[in-house]
C-alpha cells in the first residue's frame, strides 16, 4: 500500500512537472539558454539547440513517469528516474549555490520556485526514487515487460494507454512550437487587466533593507547593521568613530515582499529613452507588434503585419522590439528582450489592448492570415 502510494505520488509530479514544460517547450528553452550562457555554464554553442534538449528533457520527464504510474519496466523506469534527479539536482544547486539562474523553471509559468526549493524538490524525490527502488526490488526478477502486469489482455490495454497519451502529447508540443501554448500560465495571459495589474503592484512594493558591514579599526571587531539603526546611532557615522563601512560586504535583505508580477517588467520606451507605458495601458486600443529577436524576422512578414495593424483604426500603433530601427512604417519603441519574451512565445507577435486589458494575442503569422 505504501509503496503504491509512493509510486502514485512521485509518477504524478513528473508528469505534472512535463506536461507544463510541454505545453511550453519554447519558453522551457529560453530556461536552457540561461543554462548555456556565459554567466552560468559557459557553453554558448549549445544555445541554439535549447530547443531539441528542452525537448528530450521534457519527453524523459513524460515517458518516464507514466511508466513509472503504470509500472512498466520497473527496474529500467527507476534507474533513469533517479538518474535524471541527480542530473537535475546539480543544476538546482549550482543555480542555488551560486545564484545564477533564480527560477529553474521545473514547473514553467504554472509554479514559481526559489533555487534552494528547487534542490530540495529534487533530493526529496531522489530519497524518495531510492526507497521505491528497494521496495520493488522482489520485482525486477518478473520476465515480462510490464512489471506486475501479466496477463496478455491487460498488457495491450497498457499499451494503448501509452500511446494515446503520447499522441496527446505530441500534439501540444506541437501547438506550442508553431503557435502558442494551448494553456497560457503566463501573467500575461488573454483577459488580463495590465493597468490593474500594474496598480496592485505600485500599492504593495517589494520592502528592502540594506545591512552594512562595520568593523571596528581598534578592536577589529565586525558587526552588521541594518540601515536605520546605523541612522540612529551616530556611534556609527560621528567625526572620529572607529566604526568604518567595509566596503563590498553591504548586503540588501527583503524584508517585505510585495505583489509578485512579470507585468512589473512591461516597461514601453521610445528610442529617446521617454516611457510611453501609461501611455499605452490607457489607450482606448493599441496594437503592439513585438520582437525579440528582430533579425530573425522576414522583411516580408513585417511588412504584412505593419500594413495591417495599421487598417485596424487603433488609437496607438507600435512596434516593440530590441532593435530601433526594426519596423519601417510603424513607430518603433523599446524593450527588454526577456520581457518581450515573457509575453508571448512566437517571434514576432501582436498584442492587442483595450484600455490595459489584453484582449488579443497572436503570432503575426497568425494574425496576417
């Protein structure tokens, strides 16, 4: 019964954990760009295979733990789960141990974790991979393919089961590497209300404390302070004081934490630098047409969209990329390029607002058709 439950639990949260990857395999990929970039790894020319690893790494996590759910090759299923933990819990504290990458993004937009619950996530399922491993150790000697299953009829049953899934799921990655993703976990998702979004976030700010380093140059004694008793105390700042500020060791410490959203980072610039966000979230309608990766882009697909984004009879009609000089015919504007990714997943696409609230959003190819 235990053992059961366990296997139930663990299978549950790898399928759960690549079905959200899997309906976002693009955005797992910017994830693994991140891995590959200087700052972490250092491994640059791997960058442009994100995608195919997003892609086994997510296929591993699906095939892997409906197996485990449906008890298929138990030995062969457990090894490769426990394998794979290990793998990913390197990553996890490596991000968390060196505070490279601060979400590792095992559960896409859906669930957010910090690096260290990351690594624990993993060495929680690794402990608990390593007991159902022994628990089911009687059964590795079983001859047949799938485990306790035996008999003939349950096998092909069995069998089914897997593939249908695995068509389904098939399908989704799909959808969501030519389109978008059919579900959106993102905060920018169709319905949103920007402008309600962006107050929420105004009225309740993150609250940060700055902490000091103070060491006595007499008694080399090394104490930290938070900044408003180092205010109140001019022990620590009078003319003679043997308290000095080490500098370097200052640390920043949240102490509050506010409302939590990516819209936070929707932020429109013109290329003089002046900030047309408010701007634009009040408009009766703008149509935004964005990319991120601009040279990427056909001149021809630009060109379709900017003809027809300006029939549409917007109050605002602009071009949003990386890149001042992207759009030809529309008024290109500025911004950062992990933002504009954050929105939406297809290069380039169009966003369409009404008075702040996203009411549209579509790949351009999409959206010329």
């Amino acid at each position: 019964m235990i053992k059961n439950l366990l296997r139930f639990i663990i299978a549950v949260i790898f399928i759960l954990s690549g079905f959200v990857k899997a309906v976002d395999l693009v955005g797992f990929s910017f994830k693994m760009v991140e891995y590959f970039s200087p700052s972490v790894f250092n491994m640059p020319f791997l960058e442009k295979f994100a995608l195919v690893f997003s892609v086994i790494v997510v296929v591993l996590e699906l095939f892997l733990g409906f197996m485990l759910l449906l008890k298929m090759k138990l030995r062969f299923t457990l090894s490769a789960l426990i394998a794979l933990c290990i793998f990913f819990g390197f990553l996890t504290f490596y991000s968390a141990y060196y505070n490279v990458v601060t979400d590792c993004g095992c559960f896409g937009d859906a669930i957010k974790f910090t690096p260290w619950e990351s690594f624990i996530k993993d060495i929680v399922l690794l402990v608990g991979l390593i007991i159902l491993f022994i628990l089911y150790r009687k059964d590795f000697v079983k001859k047949d393919s799938y485990g306790a299953y035996s008999e003939k009829p349950k096998n092909n049953k069995l069998k089914s089961v897997f593939f249908g899934i695995t068509g389904m799921m098939v399908f989704i990655m799909a959808q969501g590497i030519i389109n978008e993703p059919i579900i959106d976990f993102r905060d920018y998702k169709v319905g949103t209300d920007l402008k309600a979004e962006k107050e929420k976030i105004s009225k309740n700010q993150s609250v940060y404390k700055t902490f000091y380093s103070m060491k006595n140059t007499k008694t080399n004694e090394i104490i930290r302070v938070n900044q408003d008793d180092y205010v109140k105390e001019s022990k620590y700042w009078e003319d003679g004081t043997p308290w000095k500020i080490e500098e370097g060791k200052n640390e920043s410490v949240l102490v509050k934490e506010g409302y939590k959203s990516e819209i936070a980072k929707f932020k429109i610039e013109d290329p003089t630098g002046i900030d047309l966000t408010q701007e634009i979230i009040n408009a009766p309608k703008a149509i935004l047409v964005f990319s991120y990766h601009p040279k990427e882009v056909s001149t021809e697909l630009l060109n379709k969209v900017e003809t027809k984004v300006k029939s549409q009879k917007a109050s605002m009609v602009y071009g949003v990329s990386t890149d001042p000089n992207t759009f030809k015919t529309i008024k290109n504007t500025m911004m950062d390029g992990t933002a504009i990714k954050t929105i939406a997943r297809s290069n380039p696409f169009v966003l369409t607002l009404e008075n702040g609230k996203i009411v549209d959003k579509q790949p351009a190819k999409n959206y010329v058709d």
